[in-house]
C-alpha cells in the first residue's frame, strides 16, 4: 500500500466516525434477518401444499432451504474477499431476494403442474418422489437460500477492517440478524399471514429487501469500501498478515485473542461448530415436539417455540461479542461452551417432565381484553424455561468459532462463509436424524441425552486440544465435566423416560396403554376414568372407543353411502383414525375404499381398537395409503363417488389447508356425477364465525349442499354433492336394513330411516343464507389457522352459540324427500313420521341448550369470558341467560 493509498483511507469518512451510518446499515440488516423469516414462513407453507405435510416432506423443504443457506455463505464468502466492494454486493444479494419474492408464485405454479405430472406419470414409489421433492425444493429455494446466505459474510467484510475487534463485529451483526429473525417469525405468525394473506405477506418482505437495497446503493456514495488493511491499537494501517489465508500458518503467532493456535487446531474450531450446528438444531426438533404438549398444537404455538428459540441465540450471540476480543484461550471457551450446552439441555428434561399445560397454568389470570395476549405471553414463559440457557449458549458458540477460525479480517468472508456453511449443513443433518432416527429409535427423553452428550464430547476434544492450558489444567477440566454431565446423564438414562401428557389428556386422568414417538408425531393410546379407550396425537384426542367420539366417526361413513345414488360406489377417506370410519365404509356394497393417513404411528395403534375397526387394514378392498390427504387428492386420477374428510381439528397446526377453498376445488375435480364429499365440523372447537366461515367456503364450491347433525348433536357434517339434493327414501331404507349397517349404528342407537332424517338441519338455500357474508378460508388468507384458537376458554360457550344459532334455523327434510311409498296412504305415514321426529329433535335441542345453561353455575364466568373474546355477543347471551331454568 503506498503512502498516497493511506492518506486517502484516513481522510475519506470512517464508518466508525459516522454513527448514525452505522446505526442505518445495522437496521438495514435487521430488516433483513425480518424478512429471511418471513420467507421461510411463507415458502414452506407454499411448498408444503404442493409436496404435502408428512414429516419427510417437511423435511425434505427445510434441507433444501437450509442447504442454500450454506452454500449461499461458502459462495459469497469467497467471493467478497477477491476485493470486491462489499455494499455493491451486498445491495445486490438484496436486489435478489426481493425479485424471487415477486417470482415466487409463478415458479411454484409451474412447480406444482410438473410435480403432478410426474408424480401421476412414473411409478415412482416413496424413495422416488421424495428424490422428486428435494430436487424440486432444492431447485426453487435454491438461488434465493443462496443470496440470503450470502449475507452475512458480506456485511461482517465491510464492517471488519481491524482484527482486534473482529470477534465484535461478528457476534454483533450475526445477533442482529437473529434479532431481526425473531421480529420476523412474530410478524408473519401472528400478524402478517392473518392480515394481509401468504402470498402479500411475501410481496411485503420481498419490497423491504429492495428498499434495502436501495438504501445501501445509496449509503455506498458515502462509506468507501473497506481495503484490505487492518488498524493496529497506534492507529498505523498495514497489510493484514493473514491477507490470502482463511486460517492460520502452522507455527505462526496467532492473532490477539485467539490464543497459540496452529492451522489443525483452527479447523478443529471449524468442525466444533458443525457439530455444534447439528445439535442445536436436533434440540429444537426434541424440544418442540415435547413442548406441544404444553403449548397445544396450534400454529400460534409454534410460531411462540421457534421465536423462544431465535431470541436465546441472539441474546448469546451479543452477549460473547461485548468481551471476546480481549479473551484468549478460545478453544477453552469453545469447548467449555460446548459442555454447558449438554449440561442444561439435560436439565431441560426435569423442567419437561413437572411443567403443567399452559392452560392449567391459567386458571388464575384475570380475563381481559389482553387474555390471547397473556396466554401467548405464558406460552413464551414456557418455553424460554425449557431453551433459553442452552440457546444462549448456542448463540455465543457460533462467534467463538468464527474468531478462531477468521483469524484476521484479510480472508474473513472466506472464512466466515465456511463457519456460517458448515454450522448450517450440521443443522439439517440434526434436524433430520432427530425427527427420523432418534425419535422413532429411543424417544425424545433419552434423544436429548444423546445430543446433550455428543455437545459435552465435543467440549472434552476442545479441552483436550487446547494448546494454552496445562496437562493439570486439562485434567481438571475434563474431570469436572465428566463428573457434572456423567452424574446427571446417568441420573436421567436410569430414571423413567418421560411421558408427556397434554390438558386435554390429563383432565381424563390417563392410564397410558401405548405411547409411540414415532416420526411426525408422538401418538399415545390411554384409557379413561369411565375406561374408555382414547387416540391422540400430540396430546390431541381424535378417535376412540367412547360415544361422543363414535357420533364424530360414524355419520362420517354411513351418511354419504346412505345419501348416495350409486350401486356400488368409490370411497376415499381421509384419515384413519381408531378406523371407525373406515370399518363403517366397508359395511356397504363398495367398489374399494381407499384411506390416505398422514402419521404412521396412528396405524400402529390401531391394534388397541379392534372394537371401532374389527380389522378393517385386512379386508378385501381396504387400500391404506400413507400420505397427506391433500397432496393425494393433488397427484391421483382417481375418481370417486364418496369422499369423507376424518375429524381432524382446523385449529391444529396445518390442519387449516384442508378446510380451504383450494383443497375443497381439488376434491371437486375428483368427484363422479354423482360424487357427494363430507366435512366435518366440530363446533365446540370454533367461534360461530369460523363455523360460517367453513360453511362459506365449502359453499363456494359445492352450492348444492346441506347440513347435518351427528347423533348426539355434538357435531355437524357439511354434505356437498355436484347435483341439487334429493334423499331416496326407500333406497335409504333399504340400506339401512342391511344387517352389519345395523349392527354399526346399532351402537348408537340408530336403527331406522327416520333417526337418520332427524339429522338434518339446514338444506341449501337456508344454508347459503345462515353462512352470507363471511370470509372465505384460503390457501393465500388461511384465516382459520391463524386466528387465536380460544376453545379451551370457552368451549361450552362455542357449543351453545352454535346450538342456539342451529334451533332457530333448522328447518324440515321433507322437501328434499323422493320415493316416499307406492301409495298416498304410504307417502302420508312417512311424512307423518318424518315431521314428528323433526319435532322431537327440536324439542331434544332446547334441552340440550337448557343443560349447558344449568350445568353449573360457574358456566356464566364462561360466557362472560366469551364477551371478551366477541363483544358482539353480549345482547345474544343477555338473552339466552334469560332463558336459564332455576332462580337467577
């Protein structure tokens, strides 16, 4: 460097002189880590409806995202150290990110029209079309993952132009970008996708990255790019010694800071954090899918793990970059880090096994305005309980790492790039051998020993290697971790593994019969205080032996073969369940009956259910596909007379898309002539405007359709059909007179044509007037899974709304009645009949709304809850309390 060159470096404008330009370029990068959130939020919901929602699916999405990640950091890292000017790129990889978010929804358009042809084209088979949705995952995520991977070696290049204060700028910038990756999983789990929709959701970040962008081009004319110099503490500028290396000279003198470290003991720094990388990312995946049980298994809930868990890295990230730079013996702190995150991660398992369900933590929170708001905040409480100390400590490895290995600021892009790369490829690796191999194997208590353990070996190779510390000194060290971590690994391998039971689950107080962590989720099979037999999957019960869960299972099956006017119709469920539904299907005159059911492990526990399925898997005719429901109904030529949607809740995470517009106009397209589709409503888990909302939105497709009760009322199943409803009395009847129907509805009480008619509700024009005017539930505006699922306050409340809403408007079968008799005499009696049973339902309801008003005097604290959540209730439930027998 000549003397001109260092006079025109000291007298241009600094970028340490200039705060409030480096408060901008700090934001920008914020904003930045926002918006990468966001993206991951929205493409994997986007991918997700295209590949389906198996756990090898998500997967498969995330590797390819993360993949892009780490190549993204390995490309540019090199790239910006061959002198290029850092915010031109910088500006540019923001330029790119943004211009993918605009193209995003062509390319998954044309994404999924290749997906479906290949997948109905070749025989693929699972490890087939897996290989399909990686390539095409990879493919699509791969240049925009890339650019954002980029990112963050090329800030830390521009922001790092002395070496005595490199371990700052990395631990600061990279906390920022966490930070701004927490600000992001808020906005679109919370606020963004509700408000404004997924794809406008996308459309916002994608103009706050070229906004960046355009802020950046413009800060450039102010801040030159940096040289490659470094500032020695005199403030005399000179040639960096590490200029053309990544890592240091075998023998040289380590930078300040970093302790004696030769290039063997740098790479060993390198592979740390990949190991580092892949158990924190496998800790997220065991955690989560034991926090659900505490949480729910929402969306919402999710969204608040995911942020608990940023927010810990971030915090630790800034915490080690205020003092790294005066630290030395690195290694040691690396490795000391290491071995603090397999102790607390293993202390996590106590915390696991005593924290109560965040709504039982409730009972005692006053009931305001803010209530959604506390319970987040409980939800958050919870989980920062379980992960703050070891995502902490996660958050400060990833800076150790980064000094050791940059070394100096002449090839930290190269450098950081290959820490950021190989921390992001353990991840993947982490995640996915948890959520598939340690999981289904050995269960998530003692997966977290296992991790938590390969973290504390990794710690002891670091106290071992360290050249700064003394034969004495590494003997201490590692004794002492081995006596901390050993004591307490022991303690917990030798106890019992944890059971983890849900609110719902333990107010049943459960004796467990089976309880399988399998992959995707953890499904258990528990016997009640009335010793009823129940399925749940993570913590959420569907199926099982008692009556309120057969008046869910079984209209499901007998009312559309009942309704339907083809001899021998093609059924397809989705969802198996305990197999009731399935059992009921194969109880007709059916061509085949094909079951498409999502998690593995609810077919293993089938075997506890012999009474609901009576082995329906071996029956002639059964076809049990493993898959998601919705990618099935994408992908199939299959056309069929019946389609009968399995109770799954819309609340729960994922559940939402198939209650959408999009999937109702996928089963449409696989409908016959005379196809009839089935939906299930469970209205006690809903607000009366979510329940219309689903009535709209299935209307939108199917105009031709009614409304039914289950038996016991404790339910209501939409009926679409392709043509305008007409029952066949007599076919009906004959039907119903087939001996195994009888024996089946015989369980609940239903043995002839009358009790099936005492079903209905609404028919299609009363219907489409009750559901006017609300929301449609979208693929691109998911309103029902992102809305605050609040059943669990006021669950009865829900359930008489909707009762009260459905006394007012039902309305008579009659008219939709054909083929009531040969004679007028004939037609008479059942019309007769019919009529009466209309009005001793109705009668039967206003009980029912009675009951739930004089079950307990308590129940008006929940009503009054619901006020809070719906206001616009309150002159309804003034009524309604009005009506309440006894003294008031």
């Amino acid at each position: 460097m000549t003397t001109s060159d260092v006079q025109s470096q000291e007298t241009s404008p600094r970028l340490a002189d200039d705060g409030w330009l480096r408060l901008t370029l700090l934001a920008l990068f914020f904003l930045s880590g926002a918006c990468g959130l966001v993206y991951e939020v929205v493409w994997m919901r986007m991918l997700t409806l295209v590949f389906g929602a198996t756990a090898f699916a998500t997967s498969t999405i995330l590797a390819s995202f993360f993949t892009g990640l780490a190549l993204g950091g390995v490309v540019f890292g090199r790239l910006i150290d061959r002198g290029r000017n850092p915010l031109i790129v910088y500006a540019f990889l923001e330029v790119g990110i943004g211009a993918f978010a605009f193209l995003m929804p062509l390319l998954f358009a044309g994404l999924s029209e290749i997906y479906v042809w290949i997948a109905r084209t070749f025989p693929v088979g699972f490890f087939g079309i897996s290989l399909v949705r990686f390539v095409f995952s990879f493919l699509i995520l791969l240049v925009p993952a890339t650019f954002m991977g980029g990112t963050l070696p090329v800030i830390v290049k521009f922001f790092a132009r002395r070496r005595e204060r490199l371990g700052w700028h990395i631990g600061q910038l990279y906390s920022i970008n966490t930070f701004g990756a927490v600000v992001g999983t808020l906005g679109a789990g919370f606020f963004l996708i509700l408000l404004l929709g997924v794809r406008e959701a996308m459309y916002l970040a994608g103009t706050v990255n070229l906004l960046i962008a355009l802020a950046v081009f413009g800060l450039n004319r102010y801040l030159p790019a940096p040289s490659a110099v470094v500032e020695k503490p005199g403030g005399d500028p000179t040639e960096d010694p590490a200029e053309g290396r990544g890592e240091a000279v075998e023998g040289e003198a380590a930078p300040s800071g970093a302790g004696a470290l030769s290039s063997r003991e740098a790479r060993l720094a390198l592979w740390a954090i990949g190991i580092s990388g892949f158990c924190a990312l496998a800790l997220e995946v065991l955690w989560t899918r034991a926090l659900v049980f505490f949480l729910d298994n929402s969306t919402h809930a999710f969204t608040t793990i995911l942020t608990a868990f940023l927010l810990g890295i971030g915090l630790g990230s800034i915490i080690i970059s205020r003092f790294i730079d005066t630290r030395k013996h690195l290694l040691v702190w690396l490795g000391a880090i290491q071995v603090l995150i397999g102790v607390f991660a293993i202390l996590a398992i106590p915390i696991l096994n005593h924290t109560p369900p965040v709504f039982q933590t409730m009972a005692d929170v006053e009931v305001d305005s803010l209530l959604h708001w506390k319970w987040m905040g409980m939800r958050f409480l919870d989980s920062l309980a379980v992960m703050l100390v070891p995502t902490v400590l996660m958050g400060m490895a990833f800076p150790v790492a980064a000094k050791i290995y940059a070394r100096g600021v002449g090839k930290v892009g190269t450098a950081l790039g290959n820490v950021y790369g190989l921390n992001t490829i353990g991840g993947v690796l982490g995640s996915v051998l948890a959520g598939f191999a340690a999981i289904p194997l050995i269960g998530v208590h003692n997966s977290i020993i296992l991790v938590s353990t390969i973290n504390v070996l990794v710690g002891l190779v670091l106290f071992l290697k360290a050249p700064s510390l003394s034969f004495r000194a590494r003997g201490i060290s590692v004794a002492l971790s081995v006596l901390a971590f050993g004591g307490l690994g022991t303690y917990y391998l030798a106890s019992d593994a944890m059971v983890l039971v849900s609110y719902y689950e333990a107010v049943e107080g459960p004796e467990i019969l089976s309880y399988q962590e399998g992959i995707g989720a953890t499904v258990k099979v528990y016997r009640d205080i009335y010793d009823e037999k129940t399925l749940s999957v993570n913590g959420f019960p569907v199926a099982g032996t008692a009556r309120s869960a057969q008046d869910a299972q079984k209209p499901l099956a007998h009312l559309p073969l009942l309704l339907s006017k083809v001899d021998r119709p093609k059924v397809n469920i989705v969802g198996f369940g305990a197999g009731g539904t399935s059992w009921g299907m194969m109880q007709y005159d059916v061509e085949q009956v094909d079951c498409v059911e999502l998690v593995p492990a609810v077919i293993d526990a089938a075997g506890w259910f012999p009474e609901i399925n009576h082995g329906v898997l071996d029956e002639p005719g059964f076809n049990l596909m493993m898959g998601d429901g919705r990618n099935y109904a994408l992908v199939t030529e299959e056309t069929y007379d019946i389609i009968s949607i399995d109770a799954t809740s819309p609340k729960m995470a994922g559940n939402g898309s198939l209650y959408s517009l999009e999937f109702y106009q996928l089963l449409r397209d696989n409908l016959s002539e005379e196809g009839i589709l089935v939906q299930w409503i469970p209205f006690h888990l809903l607000s009366g405007r979510e329940v219309r909302m689903i009535t709209q939105t299935f209307l939108a497709v199917f105009p031709h359709s009614t409304l039914w009760f289950t038996p016991m009322r404790q339910h209501v199943i939409l009926v679409g059909q392709m043509s305008e409803t007409r029952i066949d009395f007599q076919s009906l009847s004959r039907k119903l007179q087939r001996e195994a129907v009888q024996e089946d509805l015989g369980e609940l009480y239903i043995s002839q044509p009358y009790d099936i008619l005492g079903w209905f509700l609404m028919g299609e024009e009363s219907l489409a007037e009750y559901a006017a005017g609300a929301r449609l539930n979208t693929d691109n505006h998911p309103y029902l899974e992102f809305t605050p699922a609040m059943a669990y306050f006021v669950s009865d409340f829900y359930r008489l709304r909707s009762l009260e809403t459905y006394l007012e408007r039902r309305e008579s079968v009659l008219p939709l009645l054909t083929n009531m008799g040969d004679s007028q005499e004939e037609v008479a009696a059942v019309r007769e009949r019919v009529q009466r049973r209309f009005e001793a339902t109705q009668h039967s309801l206003r009980g029912d709304i009675l009951l739930f008003l004089d079950m307990r005097e308590e129940a008006m604290e929940e009503y009054r809850t619901a006020l809070i959540i719906d206001p616009g209730e309150e002159n309804w439930l003034n009524t309604v309390w009005e009506k309440r027998p006894g003294p008031r």
